[in-house]
C-alpha cells in the first residue's frame, strides 16, 4: 500500500500529529496560551480550532504552573492533553508540577495511575527574542527520572514522535526548536510512529562520529558534506531522544570511528554532551578511541540580543567544521 | 435504642435539628463517628509506631481536624476524586481507605497503598477516587482542577475535591487553579483547611486578608465560612458546593476553620503558640467531643454505643499495625519498578 509522501514544514507536521490524534482519540485534545484563533505564538495549531472547537483547542490564562498541574490532572483521570508552552523557557514557571508531580506521580503511588501528558516546548536561540525566550532547557528535564524527553529534529520525525508521545502512557516532553518549525522535508500522510528512545543514524561516515541534536542536526550534516571534499568521511547520529539515551547506537558507532564529537545548542557544562561522553567512557567503545572526545555547545551565557553575538553563542557550521577537522586530523 | 429519635430526610419533619441530623440516617452518623475515631486513632498509632522507631521519615499529623475531612466527603461517591496534602492521612480514612494497607505504606512494606513507594506524605487510594496526599504545599490544588476538567470533558458527572491548608492559599498554584476552575465554570470544590498556621507562621502574618474564604470574591465563586470542628455544618458546606459543582454551576471555595493539637512535623517544638491555645481548642473544642455530645442529645448514640465504637476502632487499628509489622519489605531488585509504565 502506498502511502502518499508530501513536504510539509516542521510545523505544519506537528499540526497534521496533532490533528490525527485528536480525530483518533476523543480523549486527546489542547492547551495552551493562544492556541486557539491566533494559532499559536509560532503558528503551530495554525487553524486546528475551527475544525476541532475551543473545547478540544482549549486557550489557557497565562497560567503556566497552573495550566501544567490541570494538564496533569487531566492526564491521571482518563484525558490525554497535548498542552503547548509558548516559549520552552516558560518551563520554568511550571517545573513544580513537571517535576515533583508529572515525573513522580506513578512512582510515588506505587505504578497505581500512570500520568499521559504530552508538552511541547518551543526551544533555542537565533530569533532575536534574547535570553529569557531563547534557551535550550532540555537537559534539564532529562534529568529526571520519570519524564521522556524528545528532540525530534526533522518534519518527519516530529509527527511520529509526536503522535508516539500521544500513544505513551508516561509524560513525554518534546523540545521544538523554533527555527526548524519553517524547515521542510517530506512527511508521509496518516498515522505512522517514529519510536521514543531510538537514535538515528543519518549519516554514515568512517572517520569520525558527530551526535548532534534537534538543528544542530542539520548543521553538522552540512558540516560533514564540506569535510567530505577533503576526504574526512563523517558518521552523524541524530540522538532524537535524550531520555532514555539509545546509548548502544553511539556506542557502536564509536567503535567503527574512533572519534567523537558531541554539538548541542544548550550550555556546554552539565549538559547532554557531558552525558554522551559519559556513555562512550563507560563502555568498551572507550578502549576504540583514539582521541579525547570534543564537545561543542553553548557558550557560558545568556542568550545575548545583539545577533552577531546570539550567533556567537550556539555552534555554528563553521565551528563544527573546524572542531570536525582538527579531531578527524589528530590535532586533538 | 429505645429512644432514639429517627433521622429523617425530610427538612419539615425536624426543622430545628443541625443539617447533618436531617440529611443523614442514625447508622449513618454513627459510621461517621467510627470514622472519627479511626482518623484519630490512626494518627496516634502513627505517631506511636513513629516514637517506637517502627516508622521513619516524618509525619504530619491531623489530629482535631477530623470532622473537617468526614463532613467534606460525607456527600461524594467512591468515583469523586481528591487531592490531599502533606497533612492528609485523614482525608485518606474519610474517602474510604483501609487503614491495614496505610499502615503498611508508612512501614514501607510491599502491601501498603503505594508499595512502600510513598509514604505518609504520597498516601492514595486511587480505587477511592483518593488521588494522593501531596508534599508540595498547593501541589494538589491544578491536579484536581484537571480532574474536574475531565469529569466536565468525559461527563462523568463527577466532582473533584481539593483539600489544602492555609499556608496554600499564598503559593501562585492556588490562585491559578482558583482562576482556572471559574472561568471553565468546572465541578470542583476547594478546601482550605485553615488551622492557623503554615509551619509555625500564622494566617494573620501571613495572609493580607482575615479570611482565606474573601479569596474567592476574586474569582467570582462563593466563598463559604465553616466551623471546621462542627461535622454538621462542614457536611452542610460540602453539600451544597457538590450540588452546585454537579449542576454545572461551578467552583466553591470552603473555608473550614480547624487546629491541629500536634506540631506541623515531627521536628516542631511548638514555640509560636502557647499551651493555653492548645490546651483550649482541645478541652472546649473538640470535633469528636462536640460530634458526640450532638449524637447523645438526638438519640441517636448512648455512653454504651460509644464505647462500643471505641473498642471496634482500637481493634482496627491494632490488626492494621499487626497486618503492616507482618507485611513484606520491598526488593531491592525492585528499585527501578513503576517510574515507567512497564510495556509487555
């Protein structure tokens, strides 16, 4: 059976998820703060209000710990909410009901309820919108055991994933880094799944592994196709989740390269590089490598304004060229 | 008993007798004492496996504030859903818990309602519609607002009940939900559970208005007074916010104004309150005293009929220490069980 493959921007996948797990399931439906008829601050539920109603496309006060808990709430008592932040940096007005209730609700009660919640954060930096709506705050949340939490980083992905996070009976967050909602690729039409917990490989290389995640993806493939014309053949793992990490993906690769490179938009320190490095330490993928592993992420800052200084921040192609090069190089 | 004067339903036939004496048969009222003495006695069982070092960790305890939980769930099914709070081992009895699998929770066994996993502070009873006592102070309050928003959604018919104390009512959560649940016009009830102090700080240092009910003047739901120690009048309170909550009318904010004769923890050393306080709310104000006393003067209990009640209570809780000592301890092995929803 053919299924119909269109190219539809990373937004309008997440749309088109959203839309065919509320037709699906009557239980599922939306929250958020301008979801309804403005669609959105990014324009994600665009027009879903109309076909679906202020019911199931439900505007919340700007309330986020408020709005969080009810979704919560919701999710322990036979709802699936599907609820929006506006900005991923708002995360931090709701951690109490993320992480005390959502994450240890099953737990704490002993596996007697299971909290099916899904949040999507709109995430990361190159909009100008300055600190406090440009941060990367996904390590945050994947340190906490209870939460899955997803970077898809392509449209395809992101309507898989999402509509896997639908099906999941545990909170899955998912980080949506805004400059990739205008992004397009092909998505196939109706229902399909893309696993929470898998890696993919998305490039096949031999000299060195890159693990990059959400858009720094996108730049380190296209770090990897200049590096190509001068014969350093990269390897790149799009890591889509970073709770649970697919650690045996990277590890595997590890051992083919030898190498590692970690790039990720969120601050370096503490960080899910720190992590990846962790997992390719502990393993016997450590006694493969001929080299230290390099780590590419945020610098030690808030989110500046200025653009040639946000641009300064996040790692760019040209940085991961270079990083690339010198590791593949042994200059190391 | 011969001279006990039937309850009856009918508000004509004893237009003089407090609300619950007329909405509630004798047997009735006579389990809601039973469950008086549970809730007490339970608490002091705690706190004596506590003091014996047969439980760890801490506890909080709601002693005095037991007719303030009864009369709330008096008017809710087993399928109306609550959020308790730290202080939450009587809402637990009142919506119907045993106490043999709550004791066993707070000695970590394996038979206990969360498995050893929760505690005092995570008591639940989700087959009773007990969604949990919480440890964040206003935790519960959006948790329950999300599932009155499903009752509203899946229309159950239900109601949620939010329990809370005072030192809630200044968290942001509280008047998010508070806000939340008006403008959705959803079946839920809130109930601040004043007993005067948040830790040792009291309402009047804390709290720029005199009641923590003029709160819901601020969204447009009624803000509802009750002697929190008078079962009657706090059934008569739920009652009415149920009814209104199931008839689509919204939100109520109930403030029952009780006291805790313990300390907030097992670390409290009662320094902002005087003895003289205590000892006053627990001569003259008693809620199983005061319930007691109502049930003798309308028949519908002797002295020999609470006796009975204490001997059945003290036996009851002797088997649910007896059952929770016996209990297994959770594996090791085990550790990592329920964080995920195990997949088959």
């Amino acid at each position: 059976m053919d299924v119909a493959v269109r190219e539809l921007s990373y937004a309008q996948a997440i749309q088109e998820a959203m839309a065919i797990a509320m037709e699906q399931d009557e239980r599922v439906f939306l929250m958020g703060e301008d979801i309804g008829v403005y669609g959105g601050a990014f324009q994600v539920t665009g027009d879903l209000v109309e076909r679906f109603g202020s019911e199931r496309v439900m505007d919340t006060p700007i309330s986020e710990l408020g709005g969080a808990g009810v979704a919560v709430g919701a999710a322990l008592t036979g709802l699936r909410p599907i609820f929006e932040f506006q900005f991923s940096d708002f995360a931090t007005l709701a951690m109490e009901q993320i992480v005390n209730q959502a994450a240890k609700m099953r737990f704490m009660l002993g596996g007697e309820v299971s909290v099916p919640v899904v949040m999507r954060f709109p995430a990361g930096s190159g909009t100008g919108a300055a600190a406090q709506h440009s941060q990367s705050l996904e390590a945050w949340l994947g340190h906490v055991p209870g939460l899955k939490v997803i970077q898809p980083a392509t449209p395809h992905d992101v309507k898989g994933m999402l509509l896997a996070a639908v099906a999941d009976p545990d909170p899955v967050m998912i980080f949506e880094h805004k400059l990739l909602y205008k992004m397009k690729g092909p998505v196939p039409e109706g229902h399909y799944t893309v696993p929470i917990g898998k890696a993919d490989v998305r490039r096949q290389g031999r000299d060195l592994t890159i693990v990059a995640t959400s858009i720094m993806v996108h730049k380190a493939l296209e770090a990897a196709a200049a590096l190509q014309a001068e014969g350093i053949d990269i390897e790149v793992i799009d890591l889509r989740t970073v709770r649970p990490m697919d650690k045996q993906t990277i590890i595997d690769s590890v051992k083919k390269t030898s190498r590692l490179l970690c790039v990720y938009e969120a601050v370096k320190t503490l960080g899910i590089g720190a992590e990846i490095s962790a997992v390719v330490a502990e393993s016997d993928a450590f006694d493969y490598l001929d080299a230290p592993i390099v780590r590419l992420g945020g610098a030690e800052v808030p989110i500046p304004y200025n653009p040639e200084l946000e641009k300064a921040t996040v790692p760019q192609v040209p940085d991961i060229i270079a990083a690339a090069r010198d590791l593949a190089k042994g200059k190391r | 008993m011969a001279n006990a004067r039937k309850a009856a339903n009918s508000d004509a036939a004893q237009p003089n007798l407090p609300f619950a004496f007329r909405k509630y048969t004798a047997e009735q009222l006579r389990q809601v004492l039973h469950k008086m003495y549970l809730i007490r006695r339970f608490e002091e069982g705690a706190e004596d496996a506590y003091t014996r070092g047969l439980i760890h960790g801490t506890m909080h305890l709601s002693i005095g504030q037991e007719a303030s939980a009864m009369g709330i769930c008096m008017p809710l099914t087993d399928q109306d859903q609550i959020t308790s709070t730290h202080r939450g081992h009587g809402h637990c009895i009142a919506k119907g818990a045993d106490v043999k699998r709550m004791f066993a929770e707070f000695f970590g066994k394996t038979t206990g309602y969360c498995k050893g996993r929760g505690g005092s502070m995570h008591i639940a009873d989700v087959t009773k519609g007990n969604l949990g006592a919480n440890g964040i102070v206003a935790g519960g309050i959006p948790i329950a607002v999300g599932a009155a928003l499903a009752a509203k959604k899946l229309k159950t018919g239900n109601v949620a009940i939010s329990f809370f104390g005072d030192g809630a009512n200044n968290e942001g959560a509280f008047h998010e939900a508070l806000n939340m649940a008006a403008v959705w016009k959803l079946p839920v009830i809130f109930v601040c559970e004043n007993n005067g102090y948040g830790m040792s700080t009291s309402t009047e240092r804390s709290t720029a208005v005199k009641n923590i009910a003029d709160r819901a003047s601020a969204y447009a739901m009624p803000g509802v007074i009750v002697d929190g120690n008078n079962f009657s009048e706090v059934a008569e309170a739920a009652d009415a916010a149920v009814e209104r909550a199931r008839a689509g009318e919204g939100p109520t904010l109930i403030e029952s104004k009780t006291y805790r004769y313990r300390g907030h923890s097992k670390s409290d050393r009662n320094r902002y309150r005087t003895k003289e306080e205590i000892e006053d709310w627990m001569a003259n104000r008693d809620p199983i005293a005061l319930f007691e006393a109502e049930l003798k003067e309308f028949g519908i209990i002797d002295d020999a009929g609470i006796e009975a009640v204490r001997e059945a209570v003290k036996k009851e809780i002797a088997d649910g220490i007896e059952f929770a000592k016996e209990s297994p301890s959770p594996e090791i092995c085990d550790l990592e069980n329920y964080v995920y929803t195990e997949v088959a």
